[in-house]
C-alpha cells in the first residue's frame, strides 16, 4: 500500500496513511447512522453514556496488568524535554521521528480499548445492582501492519458494558448477542459468530491471562476473516483489580459488547454495491 491511499471500502470518501484514516462526508454519515443505533440499544438496556479522558494514566494501566501482556500494543504520550524544546523552535530541518532521548518519561499512554476507563472509574464502589456503561473513544494499537479500514492504528470503539453478578453480566452479553445476530441478519451482511482468543493478549507472555481475563469471547466474523464486534466475559478480574463489589461483598463481573465502526463501514461497503449515503439509509431503516 502506498503511504496514502483511497479507502476502497469507503468508496472515495476515506483516504488511509500510516494506519491512519481521514473520513469523508458518506462515511461519517454511515458511521453516524451505526452509532444511532448502537446507542438507541445501550439506553434501552439501562446503560448510561459517558465520555472519559482521551489519554490514560500508566499507573492505572499498571493496575490491570496491561505492560505485562501486550505491551508491544502500547503506544505511549510523551513531550519534549526542557533541553530538546528549544532546538525545535529554531525551524531546523528534522527527521520525520522525535529520538527517544528527546522525550521526557512517559507517564500517559493511549487507550487500545474502550471500556478500560468503565472499570477504573468505577473502583472501590459496592453495587447495589447491575452497573451498565457506554461509550465510544479513538483507541490505538502498534501493530505489525495495517490494511485500509480493516486494520487501523487509530480506530473508534463503541463499547456497552455491564458491571454486576455472574448472572447480570452473562444476561447482558446473551441479549447483545441475539440482538446484534438479528439486526446483522435484517441488514443481509453475512457474519459467523465464532469463538476466539482476544488480540488483546499476547498468549507467549509471561502471564498470558487470556484463561483469566477472556476466557470467554466471541466475535462477529465477515468475510472469514474480519471481526466487526465481539462479546467478552472476563469472569471477575476487573472486579478484583479495581475492587469494585457486588451487595454480598464479592468482586464484581463485567462484559462487554464492542463495535469497531470503521470495520463496519469496510464491511457495509465492501459487500454491498452501494453509496455510503444508500448505507447509511438501509442501516437507520433497519435499525428503528
């Protein structure tokens, strides 16, 4: 791929670079029309909408255990150091890379998933019932290589997320589960729903925690290959790692449903012989 290019998936209204897309007018009505809908089913099922910071904090990442399972993921925020500033404002040729030794240390980094900030802002509370969240952010992930829509470095995530009792947790993901099957079904975009192993998790670490964290998921395949949304139960170890309880003292649950937006829309416009705006049309029909 050359370092820009038309995303085909997006007719001509998405152009990619270095993993990273520019969207145009009929993608982000597409897009917008997909979020209509993933909302709509998030405040139905009791979910509150909310926005948290764009960067997250190393110290909580540490929490989770984040650096010790997938830190070849990691994408870190840093500034240049007092003594570097300077010699960047001179107007000086520079590489097209800021040297690591020009970086003070890192204490942010950029969030690979959404629903990370659910469970932190929710540590040390004791529930009184099910505690359901959603919200959408610009996730990153270094990767080995990226593929137009399909594989981004910088990509949006909606996630619905439930905080509860096994039962709770287990409920919620059973309905997003027939939920999204069917509105897929009425939209004829083809999936499998298959069991997976998260990309999260590196499985050669030292304490690959996919058992632990993930040992359920299951995504909504296109095409083979393409994984749309997912449905993850990590049984309780958020619940433990931010103390957050249930009203009989144990540790919590969670799970989540996820959308990737921009591979719905390489899904929605590779498959059918449509205009985004056509798209975004079918999607708010069937989607009501």
């Amino acid at each position: 791929m050359s370092p820009t290019s038309p995303g085909t998936e997006a007719g001509r209204t998405a152009a990619i670079r270095g993993g990273l897309a520019t969207m145009g007018p009929g993608a982000l009505r597409l897009r917008a029309a997909l979020e209509a809908v993933f909302t709509r089913w998030a405040a139905e099922a009791g979910a509150d909408e909310v926005q948290y910071p764009p960067l997250m904090r190393v110290e909580d990442l540490h929490r989770l255990d984040y650096f010790q399972n997938f830190p070849h993921l990691a994408i870190l925020g840093a500034a240049l150091t007092q003594e570097a500033a300077p010699e960047y404002a001179t107007g000086k040729p520079r590489p097209p890379a800021v040297p690591a030794g020009q970086l003070t240390e890192a204490a942010y980094a950029l969030p690979s998933a959404a629903c990370y900030n659910i469970y932190l802002d929710a540590a040390g509370r004791t529930l009184d019932g099910a505690h359901k969240v959603t919200t959408v952010a610009t996730c990153f992930r270094r990767e080995d290589h990226y593929d137009g829509l399909r594989r981004l470095l910088g990509f949006s995530m909606r996630e619905i997320v439930c905080v509860g009792g096994r039962d709770e947790v287990l409920d919620h993901l059973q309905v997003f589960r027939k939920r999204v099957s069917g509105f897929l079904a009425d939209l004829g975009l083809p999936v499998e729903i298959q069991s997976a192993t998260d990309p999260f998790f590196d499985a050669s670490a030292g304490r690959a925690l996919m058992a632990q964290l993930f040992p359920v998921k299951e995504e909504f395949v296109f095409d083979g290959s393409l994984a749309i949304g997912s449905l993850n139960f990590h049984r309780n170890f958020f619940g433990e790692r931010c103390e957050i309880r249930t009203a009989d003292g144990e540790p919590a649950f969670t799970g989540c449903v996820a959308f990737g937006l921009e591979r719905w829309i390489s899904a929605l416009t590779s498959h059918f012989d449509m205009t985004e705006d056509e798209l975004a049309d079918r999607v708010q029909a069937v989607g009501r």
